[in-house]
C-alpha cells in the first residue's frame, strides 16, 4: 500500500474507528455483558474513540478496549500512520524519526 493509498483509506479519525470497528465486530455489536445486540453511540469530547452504551443493561463499551489502542490520547490516525511507517521501512523506524514525523514526544513515539 503507497502513503496515498493510506491516507485515501485512513486519513481521518471516523475511518480508523470504522475499521477498527469492522476488524473487532464483523457481527456487529454484541454487550460483553448481557450479550444485548443493540447500543447508542456515546460522543465523548476530547477523547479518542467512540463509547458505545448498551441499551438493554447500560454497559459502556470501546473499539479500542482490549487492543494496544486502549486509553490512548493519540488519535487513532497517527497510530494507524505510526504503524504504517513502521511496517514500509525495511530498515525498521527508531522512535526519535517518528517522534519528529508526527509531531509527538519521544517518550510516546
């Protein structure tokens, strides 16, 4: 895949979201507790990812829970962008060269 072929398929926060939501529910929404199939989506301002609330039992519920993503406060763009330039580069990324492709500290990179 060529960096524009990423960023036409990854180049926005929703796009990462459905895609990780597609990768960990190709069924569809299913509550870890009740098993309850139906949820609302919880818009949470300033946090990544999207909340998902069952509506049979109330239990809130992440794409990124359970992953290397969960309780990240980097959006999911520049992680999906931080694996991709690790994954092209044969001769394998150091976190410095990240931390200054993307604009984030070292100790995150």
């Amino acid at each position: 895949m060529t960096l524009i072929q990423w960023q036409d398929r990854f180049g926005t926060e929703e796009a990462c979201q459905n895609y990780l939501y597609q990768q960990r529910l190709p069924q569809g929404f299913v509550c870890p507790q009740c098993q309850g199939t139906k949820c609302w989506k919880v818009h949470r301002s300033g946090r990544t990812g999207t909340l998902y609330e069952c509506s049979a039992c109330g239990h809130h519920d992440s794409i990124t829970a359970g992953t290397i993503f969960h309780r990240t406060k980097v959006s999911l763009r520049v992680w999906f962008l931080a694996i991709y330039l690790i994954a092209v580069d044969k001769g394998g990324k150091s976190a410095l060269a990240l931390s200054r492709e993307l604009g984030l500290r070292y100790a995150t990179a």
